[in-house]
C-alpha cells in the first residue's frame, strides 16, 4: 500500500503539509535512525526558513497531499464569498475549531475560517487571538493559491483580497 503512495511526491514539486501550509520537497534521501534506515522527504518552508524530514512511508498518513487543483481553488473562493457562519459558542471552542481547520490542511476549511473571521472597516475590532488566527488562515490560503497559480504571491494576495472586498460591497 505504502509503497505506490509515496511515489507520488517527487523533488521540485509543492507539497501541503497540514500543520506548515504549502512548502517544495527539495529531495528525498536515506538517513539511518535508531539504527533504522528511514527515507525522508526534505521539505522546504521558504518563507518560515524551515526545512522538515517526513519518513516517505508516512507522508499520506499524516496528511502530506499535492496541491489542490484550480477546481478546489475557485470552490475555496466561493466559500470566501459566502455569508459568515459565526457560532454562539464560547471564544475558546471556536478558537480551538478554527485552528483545527487551519491545521487539517484542506483548503475549503482553511477558506471558511478566513471568511468567518474577515472584519471590515465598520465591523467591531478583533481580538488579538482571533487577528492570529485569521492572520494564519489568510497566510494559508493565499500561499496555495499563489503556488497554484505559479508563485506570485502579491497576485494572490490581491486576488482573495478582491473576493472578500466583493463580498463586503454585496451585504
């Protein structure tokens, strides 16, 4: 079983990993641990200067998966549009869902916590745990997007900016 699924990553290409967001394996190599001999992806998170070895044989398991494709991304968008969907639970229940979401590594969930936590000019302050919390998402989503679309950030930047703006100008 194992052995098909951790082909499907190779060196160069952009990976999700649920808990650091999107990074590019820079290579696979063998490195003997405990006396076992382990063979890891090395992967690079460039913007957090961080470099993480996952065990090949693990990669799926944990959740390690591909880029989602332009179809997943344009739903992402929807969702983005949508109405936001704050419960009536206590700060620290939802707090602890959205990190959830965030940390699960699938986009429509990561879109939903940058929708449910967008505040516009009018709109009360944030707290500074909800700022974070948005803050991670928004870093998140906008850096598959721009990995998607070929690296530029800016764009994706301006282009879920764009997506949240509309859907203050249509409430």
């Amino acid at each position: 079983m194992s052995k098909s699924k951790k082909l499907d990553f190779r060196p160069n290409e952009f990976v999700v990993y649920p808990a650091h967001g999107v990074g590019q394996i820079i290579s696979v190599e063998e490195q003997e641990v405990a006396g076992i001999s382990l063979e890891l992806f090395v992967i690079a998170f460039e913007k957090d200067k961080m470099t993480l070895r996952v065990p090949t044989h693990k990669a799926t398991e944990i959740g390690m998966r591909a880029l989602s494709s332009p179809d997943v991304i344009s739903h992402a968008m929807k969702t983005l549009k949508g109405k936001a969907k704050v419960k009536r639970a206590m700060w620290s229940r939802r707090a602890q869902e959205y990190e959830q979401k965030i940390n699960s590594g699938d986009l429509i969930a990561i879109a939903e916590v940058v929708r449910d936590l967008h505040r516009t000019d009018d709109q009360r302050e944030q707290s500074y745990s909800e700022r974070q919390l948005y803050e991670a998402a928004l870093e998140r989503l906008t850096r598959e997007v721009a990995a998607v679309a070929g690296g530029d950030e800016l764009a994706a930047s301006k282009q879920v900016g764009d997506v949240l703006e509309s859907r203050v100008a249509a409430a």
